[in-house]
C-alpha cells in the first residue's frame, strides 16, 4: 500500500521526461498578447532611426547579394556609443536580470 503511494505517476521514464520538458518550455510558448489600439500610434518601419547613422531605414540599402545582409548607411556620420556601466553578457550586450543584481551585489560588498 505504500510502496503504490510512493510510486511515480503513469507512464514511463521517457514520457515523464518530456511531461517536464513541455511544463518548462510551456511560458516559452504560450501565445503573446496582441498589441491594442490604445497602445498609441506605431511607427512605420522604415522611417523608424538607424542605430547605427540616425537618419531614417527608407535612406537605406541593404545588401542581400552575400550570406550576410549589409546595411549601407546614407551618410558617414555615426552616432555616439554609450558607456554602459555594469557587466555583459556572454553576448556582449548589457547584462540584466540575475546577472545583473549579483554584480550590484558584488560591487555594494567592496
């Protein structure tokens, strides 16, 4: 009687598995909420900025000739890089979440 109470649910190992593998990835995959009209007006992609020069997408081409799309800037003119403080990710990009609490919380320590 408590060897049954004790027992893992139905199934077997491999679906038990994927049960746990689907309930993780489920938030990953649930459906995103659809942006409403009171949320403002959008703007239009292509008169949205360049990171990269400021001037407006529609100046631009982009090379599909290679692997890799190339974006010709309409003008040489570059636009300031921030200094972020703090750390990076491993993809270079500005760290946030936990590792970005634990540095705050290494750098209060000192």
């Amino acid at each position: 009687m408590a060897r049954e109470e004790a027992s893992p649910p139905q199934g077997n190992t491999f679906t038990r598995f994927f049960d746990r593998v689907d309930r993780a990835l489920q938030p990953v995959f649930e459906e995103r909420r659809a942006p409403s009209d009171d949320d403002g007006p959008t703007q239009p992609t292509d008169q949205k900025p360049c990171p990269i020069c400021g001037h407006p997408m529609f100046e631009h081409l982009i090379d599909h000739s290679t692997p890799n799309a190339v974006l010709i800037c309409p003008t040489d003119e570059r636009l300031p890089e921030r200094e972020v403080e703090g750390p990076y990710n491993e993809l270079g990009m500005p760290a946030s979440g936990r590792r970005a609490e634990r540095f705050e919380e290494r750098r209060e320590a000192r």
